[in-house]
C-alpha cells in the first residue's frame, strides 16, 4: 500500500472512531456537531498510539473530536495572518522570512490547531500558483528563509514538493527553506518509504544552504521507534529537524512531561526550539489554553530537569504584533520581550505587564508602571534590560 493509499484509510467519522476508542453514545450528536465544523482525520498509525483504557490520553486529546470545541470563545486568527497576506497563500510578516501556504490539507487534522479556519475546509488562503509566490520572494531581497506550511506541504505529492524546492533554488548561500510538517509525528512512513522525496530532499539541502523541516512533537508517548527512523531519514538526507512544542492542558502542561519530551526529542537528533504558549483560538482556548502564571511555572519546572542541549527551547507567545519570549514572572508581574516583531524597532524590547490568575495571553494582561514601557529607556541600555529579565525574573508566586 502506498503512503497515499494509506491516507484513505483515516479514521473520519464516528462510526469508524467507534472501531477503535470507545465512545459515550450521549456524546455523539455533539461530536458530529464538531466534525460538521471542523473535519476529524485520524492516520492508523496516530490512533494505535491511544490507550484505549484512558479517557484522559493525551494522544486522544490531541486527535479526537471534543464537545470542548463547541465554545466559541477567542478568535480565528490570533496572529493578525489575514492583515500579513501579500496575495493567496503568501504572507510576509517579518522582513526576512516570507511564509507559504501549500496547503490546507494535513495527515492529521489536530484539535488544536491554531489555523482551524483553513484546514481540513474549503477556502482561498491557500498557495494556488507556487511560481508567482517565487517571484515575490525574489523581488524582496531582505528575504533569507522560507517557511512552506499549510495545512501540511508532505502530504503534497512529492513532484510538487521537488518542485518547490526547483523554484526556490536561486535563493543564495546564508538563505535556507523550512517544511512546517507534523508528519514525523502522525505519519512517519510518509518519510521512511518515499524514497524519491528522500532524494529531493537530499539534492536541495547543501552544505551552503540547508532545507529544514520544523515538526511538533507535544508529549513523549509520539516519540516511537517509527517516529525516530523518520528523523533519522531526514537527517541522514542532509535536513536539519527543529521542534516546537505547543503548551497545551491535559496534555503537556506539567514539568515532569514536558521536560521527558525534550529529553527524548533531543536523543533523536530533534533540536528544541521553541514552546508554544497555546492560542486563544476559537474551538481551541477553551480546552487547551494553559493560563501564562501556570505556563511559567511548568516550564520554569521543566528546565531545571534539563541539560543546556535540551532547554535551549524559547518559551513564546506568537502575538499579531510580534513573536513575544515569556522570559519569567515576579510576583505579580510577567516579563517579556520581542524575539521578533512587525514592526523591527520592537525586537529586543524588554517589558512587563501585570500578570493574572487566568490571563491566556497579552491581550489579557494589564499594563503597568514605566519600567522598559518607554522605548527609550529600554534601547538605551539593551544588555543592562535583557540581563536583568534573565537572571531576575522568576516563577509566579
């Protein structure tokens, strides 16, 4: 059977989830209600990774449906994507990176996903004419890297991927391509039979300028011996393979688990890059937000059980304004700082809001006093700021 053929196979509908995982027959006109919105798509091998006896298994968290995901609470686009939209499909937010959506298809369709308004639905987001998102990229020359996303661009076919890869090639030394993929995770054998993406792969990714797949493991319990050899596959093709973990409740949000992912990801090869504060994303917030004062605490918690290769992960908050690093809290106090921003006089800047016991995100926190609230002060003394928030901030008490 081919990897395509095996995709038909998916777990779609409540009767065929009903052959693998029980469900409370009180429970399924509500989650036909979901599906009907938001479209269920499990791969075989994701559902073998469910233990069938827990209710509360992180994995069925991750892929089965919930009524949780009836609220409506929080919003489709938390990240300000429609505002950064150049044309269909491509977005450019921050100067050097432009972001292309292949796709609005993945193996799985993951109940967290923060681009629910696209995946899995009928829409005119998506990358329809890869050649003219090319053009783009080559007339903005501050551009240095390329994320092709979606959905998930590796369930493309791989011809349309090599493609990609063709178009981009004028893309110079010190420019390099990213895959945002979870197949690793929900679909290994996509990567260990194609022995022609593994070739593709391994022509365009070159000494001078590697190609990166970025993927999302979130609990230790996805780091099979399957997902391994596809990491292996990929970097044994010259690809590079970062992770970022999104923060989610009931699933990763305790030291102890968290801390196990990072480990085993990094005994794979996988490097950590960063940890997801989760998105107050509608049918999302509700069921997986993790409040930012339990959020630091668990990955303040995580890191004192992890080596330098392991926590060298970010935790982030990907805001419309700006990639925003959660550097700790203090008393009632939460630092941040702009790992990225739209508007770049903002990267670097170091502040502080007032932190509460149920704030999910910056919208939620309020402002207070002057320090490093003025631009000013903060660019005047860049070291002394980002010294102070490292070493100083601490968990919320």
């Amino acid at each position: 059977m081919t990897w395509q053929e095996e995709l038909k196979e998916n777990i779609s509908s409540i009767e065929g989830l009903k052959e693998y995982i029980d469900i409370n027959p009180n429970e399924e006109n509500p989650l036909q209600k979901v599906i009907d919105a938001h479209p269920m798509s499990i791969t075989r091998y994701y559902i073998s990774l469910i233990d069938k006896s827990d209710s509360k298994d992180p994995i069925r968290k991750m892929a089965v449906p919930s009524k949780e995901e009836l609220n409506l609470v929080g919003s489709y686009d938390t990240s300000g994507e429609k505002e950064n939209t150049k044309m269909p499909g491509l977005q450019h937010k921050y100067a050097q990176t432009a972001l292309v959506l292949s796709t609005n298809r993945c193996a799985m369709y993951c109940r967290h996903c923060f681009r629910k308004r696209l995946v899995g639905l009928p829409n005119d987001e998506v990358m329809r004419r890869f050649q003219e998102a090319a053009e783009y990229i080559r007339g903005h020359r501050e551009i240095n890297n390329v994320l092709i996303t979606g959905g998930d661009p590796l369930v493309l076919p791989t011809e349309v991927l090599g493609q990609f890869l063709e178009d981009l090639s004028f893309l110079d030394g010190g420019s390099f391509i990213r895959f945002g993929s979870r197949i690793p995770v929900t679909f290994p054998e996509r990567i260990i039979e194609d022995k022609k993406l593994q070739e593709e792969l391994e022509k365009y990714s070159r000494r001078d300028r590697r190609v990166y797949l970025v993927t999302q493991f979130n609990h230790p319990k996805e780091v099979t011996h399957q997902a391994a050899e596809a990491v292996d596959t990929l970097m044994r093709c010259g690809v590079v393979v970062n992770n970022q973990t999104v923060l989610l409740k009931g699933v990763n949000d305790n030291p102890q688990t968290l801390a196990e992912l990072q480990n085993k990801l990094v005994s794979i090869g996988v490097n950590p890059y960063y940890v997801f504060q989760c998105r107050p994303v509608k049918r999302v917030k509700h069921h997986f937000q993790v409040p930012l004062c339990r959020g630091c605490e668990v990955v303040e918690e995580a890191k004192r059980r992890l080596n330098g290769h392991s926590k060298r992960f970010r935790y982030i908050m990907s805001h419309r304004t700006g990639k925003i690093e959660i550097v700790g809290t203090m008393d009632d106090e939460i630092y941040l700082k702009y790992h990225q921003a739209k508007d770049k006089s903002e990267i670097g800047r170091l502040f502080k809001r007032r932190l509460t016991e149920k704030a999910g995100w910056l919208d939620d926190l309020l402002p207070v006093g002057d320090f490093s609230e003025s631009k000013a002060a903060t660019r005047s003394h860049p070291a002394q700021s980002q010294h102070w928030g490292h070493h100083q901030a601490h968990r919320y008490r």
